[in-house]
C-alpha cells in the first residue's frame, strides 16, 4: 500500500476523461467503453509548499446483489496519490415498477363498479347537470347585462320589474349548481373510496397468498407501494375524470353549441387559433408527464433507501455507517429534487403561456365584438355571453389536457395494481385432503427429491434426497452452512415444491394435502430467527391458535420457560413488543415464538435453530421442555448445537445436499467421519458452547 500510495499517477493509471453529461461527473473510458466514474475535485494539498488541483476516481466491483465496493483514488496533478476505500449500494428496482405498459383490466373494474352502480349513475347525472347548469348560465347573463343595458337608453323603465325574473332565474341556476356539485362529488367520494378499500384488500389477498418464490424476487418497499400509492393514483384520478371530464366535455359541446347560436362569424375566428393551441398544449403536456414519471422514479429510489436504512437500522448504526446512509440518501433526494425543479419550470412555462393565451382571447373576444356591436350585429349581451362561453370552453379544453396526464396516470396505476389482483400462484394448492387427528401418525418420507431455488434454479440444493423419518422419532439433521438444512424445512412446510420426487407425510404427498390445515394444524415450525409482530406478547402467542384461552396461553408460555420473564414486564403478557419484537432480546423473542408453536399443540415439530438465541442455562431449561413437549410426536431437529442433537434417535450429517453419514451420537462418533470431524473442530474452538 506505501509503495501504491507513492506511485506516480501516470504509473498507475492513464485516465481519459470525458464529462458525463452535466451531472459534475466524468467518466474515464477504456476502449471508449466507460469503466470508473470520477468526480471532478478542485482540492488543494501542500506538497514541497506547491498547490495542486486533482480529481477523485471512483471505480466499483460489485460483490453481491445491491452492494458494490469501490476504491477511490484522489489523484494529483503532480503525481501524489491518496487511497481511500469508499461504499456504496446500488438501488435496485423492478423494471416494471413505472411500467405503462401493464395491462388494465377493464373487466375486473366494472365487477368493482357494479355493487355501486346506482350511487355511481347518481354521481355522473349530477356532474351532467352541472354541465348543463354552467352552459345555461351565461345565457342568463346575456339577459341581465341586455337589462341593464336598455335601462340607459330607457330611464323610466321600472328596474326591478325588469330585472326581478332574470334575477331569480340566476339564482335558481347557482342554487341548483351548488346543489348538483355537492352531490356529484359526495357520490363520487363513496364510489371511489369503496370501489379503492375493496381493490386494495383484494391486492393484499393475493399478495398474502402468492409462492415464497415471489416474495424472494419482490422487494417489501414495492408491494407496499402498490397497496398504497398506486391504489391511491388510482383512486384520485378515477374521481377527477369520472367528474371533471365528463364535465368539461359537456360544457365543451354545450358552450360551442351557444357560441355558433350567439355568433357563427365570432365562433370560426375562435376556433381557428384554438386547436393549434390544443394540439401544442397536448404535445408539451406529454413532455412534462414523461418527466413527471421520471421525477417520480426517482423520489422512489430514494424512498427505497431510506427504507432499507431504517429498517435495518441496527446495522447501519453497528457499522457506524450513519453519514455514508446519509449521503446516499441525499444523492438520490438531489436527483430528485432537480428533476422536480426542472418539473416546475416547464409546468411554469406552460401554465404561463396558456394564461397568455386565455388572456389574449378575451381581449380578441372584446374587440371583434365590439366591432360587430358597432355594426348592430350583437348585442351587449351577445358579447357578454359570448365571452363567458368562449371562457367556459378554453377552461374546459385546458381542464381535458390536464385530466389527460391524470387518466394515463390513473391507467398505469391501476394496470399495476391489477396485474398482482389477477397474479395466480405457480403453485398449486387445490388439494385438500386431511388426516383426522386420532388417525394421523407422522411418518415423513423424502423420495428422490431434487431441488433448486426458484430464484436460483442453477444451484441445485438437494439432489436425489432420501430420507425417512419415523413416527414419534426425533430426527436431527447437521453439517456445514449452506448444505440444505433449512432447505428440508421449507421443503416439509411446503413453501417451495420439489423439482423432482416426492414428499410423504403418512405415504400421502404432502401437494394432495390442504395447505392451511398442514400447515395450520399438521406442522409446528420454530425458527431460527423468530419474527414477532408490533402488538402483544399474549396476542403473540396465541398467533398460533387464535381460539385459545388465556390459560392455554399461560401454559404454553410456562412449557417454553418464557412466562417468569414475561411476568415480569410492567403490563406482563399485555406488554407490547415493539415492530418485529424490537424491544425484546434475543432469547425472549425466541422463546415466545417456541410457546407460539406449543400452543398449536402439532403431530410434527420442525425445530429450525430452535434454541439458537438462548444462553446455556436458558437452553437447558427450554430443551426440558421440548424433551416433554415433544414426545409422541414426530420431530426434526435442524441445529448445531452438540446439546441439542446428541440426544435425537437418528443424526443424518449433510453434506453439498446429500447425505453421507447416519446414526446416532456415538455410533457416527465411532466411524470418524464427518461427523467426528465436526465434533472435533467444535473442541478446538475455546469459544465454543458445545455447537456443531
């Protein structure tokens, strides 16, 4: 590293920096292939009393899915070199995150409408009414200002009597528009809110129920934004195009309709400049939609990495890597933030440039129809009617051009959200065969099984996998990290299927079984790492039977040897945990989750790094208890712990997904194999507590 660090920079790299577009960064191309970002510094060091400028080299590897490891180089121009590490994490997102192109589905949506049809009918006749009440009003207007108009030239008219019909017909309009716009839009409130809380529970349904597969290739930020934000674009722009379009579109019909009636010479100069300025109002519409999806992506990547930081926020806070989250996150937040400026400034030249426009118009409008006043052709009237239609169009045009950008958005949205609706498992879950508690026995048998990871199908993790586990037997399977333990686990729970070969639970695969009732009854899984949720330790518990007294709760927490602890909390089993049992130790969390599984009182126990988290004395305690718990009843133990397997009925050692020694303690102690081996690695480590 001296002799790196003292290296002459023309030794060690010959940069040929371009400028990447106008971010501030340059990249350095190695057969004009870009290979390192470098981000121009202008640092001045002391060396030999001169002053040199220089630049800093970022070149990255990639070790793992989201993380990269860089080396930094900040180089001189006198040929000092300073070496520093750097890391950052590639933000990650589905490709089809803002993808436009999912399908909508209109079928699915008129089966949501349907139960509101009547309420959703109310709501479109109310929005046409208003429509028809603001084409209407104008006219009325024309009226009145005609009324006042003559009373100049005919002083001795009586005003009220004149004015008081037009008056009252006015009034009648406001009213009934007030009226007509309170029910449209409270209608419309309840159609959407309905029609969204019935499409987000049924999104959630078919989240909950898709393969463990799926869940391994999702990202939690983005389901939950699909539940949420994309439900609720959905929701907005159903509601704005349900009322503001069919309302601008009638009030377009309508107000051209009285424009031609009013004035056919004054109509055609109008519409001659309007759909020029429509198809251009259009065109930059689009532009600044594409680059509002744009800004949208990328406030998301920063949402994902605040996200990622906090809910892992032990880790970051173990590594001290508090400024290097913040940085990231507040790369990503200026991208974002000159996107959205960039936003502002066209929407700021937009909405400017159809003021002028509108404005424009009216001065147009008040011209020409004073010059058609003047001739006798209008009225006072005429214009003034004239000139609020011709306002109540160009609102209505501009109102269809926003309403445009809320629809391809509503669209996309709803076309994400009922792409995971209509998503079917791959799995297939249509059996429903179960065995009477009084006949089930519990022999499990493994066949020739062949397995891989959905997500990693080239990685074979079981191959030609057999084993039998009889009933009322204790079965502990051991060997080395990544061998496929937990793999049999899974495999057993049915949250993957085999490739190959067949699972057996009292010689009926375990597809023909109904999987809530194996999984809900049959099987009792204990984890290696337990998962609580943010309510209570009692509620927690009893996850495992919803039905269960409060003393069946209490009993269970006894056996686990959880309830002396859990006596001790301020609120005892009301205490609530905290998000993920955040405010428990380790030890705690586990030992709620083994009374979770004791309290479901299962024919089988799956016993995955059961007793991982807890102490020697706490281990003994809760091994006792399992030791009772257990008996008469199928068991497969998954652990390394010497203690934990030492006392099972059958030891089966894995080994690249295969098995190569079975036994028990001392038979397989005897043969000297991989086995022993383990064992005496295990009595070479001074910090070991008796694991395998």
């Amino acid at each position: 590293m001296w002799q790196l660090l003292h290296t002459p920079c023309c030794q060690l790299i010959k940069p040929r920096l371009v400028p990447f577009q106008s971010s501030g960064y340059y990249v350095n191309l190695v057969k004009n292939k870009p290979s390192f970002i470098a981000k121009r510094y202008f640092t001045e060091v002391q060396k030999s009393s001169e002053k040199s400028k220089g630049f800093f080299i970022y070149s990255p590897w990639k070790l793992c899915t989201g993380i990269s490891l860089g080396l930094g180089l900040r180089v001189y121009y006198n040929g000092s070199v300073f070496c520093k590490a750097h890391v950052s994490r590639t933000v990650q997102r589905r490709p089809n995150l803002h993808d436009d192109s999912a399908k909508f589905d209109w079928k699915r949506f008129l089966e949501y409408l349907l139960p509101h049809k009547w309420l959703l009918a109310a709501a479109v006749a109310s929005a046409l009414a208003v429509a028809f009440l603001n084409v209407y009003i104008p006219a009325m207007l024309g009226v009145i200002v005609n009324i006042l108009a003559d009373m100049r030239k005919n002083p001795g008219v009586d005003f009220i009597e004149e004015i008081k019909i037009p008056a009252l017909k006015m009034v009648s309009l406001y009213i009934g528009q007030a009226v007509f716009t309170f029910f449209y839009i409270h209608l419309l409130a309840q159609v959407g809110e309905r029609v969204a809380a019935q499409m987000k529970q049924d999104l959630f349904v078919s989240i909950i129920n898709q393969d463990m597969a799926f869940f391994d290739q999702e990202r939690t930020g983005e389901l939950v934004n699909r539940l949420t934000v994309d439900v609720q674009d959905f929701k907005s722009s159903f509601k704005q195009t349900i009322s503001g379009g069919l309302r601008a579109i009638t009030q377009v019909v309508g107000s051209a309709v009285s424009l031609l009636v009013i004035s056919p010479h004054l109509t055609g100069l109008t519409m001659i400049c309007v759909p020029s300025v429509v198809i251009g109002g259009t065109f930059i519409g689009s532009l600044l939609r594409k680059l509002s999806r744009e800004a949208q992506a990328q406030l998301e990547k920063a949402t994902l990495v605040a996200e990622e930081a906090i809910a892992n926020v032990r880790t970051v806070r173990a590594f001290a890597g508090e400024e290097s989250e913040a940085r990231m996150f507040a790369d990503e937040c200026n991208a974002a933030a000159e996107l959205s400026t960039e936003l502002g400034l066209g929407v700021g030249l937009f909405q400017a440039g159809t003021n002028l426009f509108l404005n424009g118009m009216v001065l147009a409008t008040m011209f020409l129809g004073g010059h058609l006043m003047s001739t006798g052709q209008m009225s006072a009237g005429d214009v003034m009617a004239f000139l609020v239609n011709a306002q109540t169009v160009q609102r209505s045009v501009a109102q269809l051009s926003l309403l445009f950008g809320s629809v391809v958005k509503g669209l996309s949205a709803g076309g994400r959200v009922f792409e995971y609706i209509n998503k079917e498992p791959t799995m297939d879950s249509s059996g429903r065969k179960i065995i009477k508690y009084h006949e089930f026995h519990g022999d499990i048998e493994f066949k020739n099984v062949v397995f891989a990871y959905p997500t990693r199908p080239e990685a074979v993790v079981l191959n030609n996998f057999n084993l039998k586990i009889p009933a009322g037997k204790t079965v502990a399977i051991v060997g080395t990290s990544g061998n496929g333990k937990s793999t049999i686990a899974a495999l057993l729970e049915r949250f993957y299927d085999v490739n190959d070969g067949v699972i057996t639970i009292d010689g009926v695969d375990v597809r023909e079984f109904d999987c809530k009732w194996l999984r809900g009854r049959a099987l009792g899984l204990i984890s290696q790492e337990p998962v609580l949720f943010a309510t209570t330790v009692k509620e927690n518990i009893r996850y495992g039977k919803p039905e269960a007294t409060d003393e069946e709760v209490y009993q269970a927490a006894m056996t686990a040897n959880a309830h002396d602890f859990i006596s001790g909390f301020p609120e005892g089993y009301n205490t609530m945990v905290g998000e993920r049992g955040m405010s428990l130790s380790g030890g705690q969390k586990q030992r709620i989750a083994i009374a979770r599984a004791v309290l479901k009182n299962p024919p089988v126990m799956i016993l995955d790094e059961a007793t991982s988290a807890l102490d020697s004395a706490s281990e003994k305690v809760v091994q006792t208890a399992l030791e009772g718990v257990t008996k008469g009843r199928t068991v497969l133990v998954i652990a390394h712990r010497l203690s934990t397997v030492m006392h099972a009925d059958l030891i089966v050692v894995l080994s690249k997904g295969k098995i190569v020694e079975m036994g028990t303690h001392e038979q397989l102690k005897k043969q000297k194999g991989f086995y022993w081996n383990l064992i005496k690695q295990q009595d070479q480590d001074p910090d070991s507590t008796r694991t395998l």
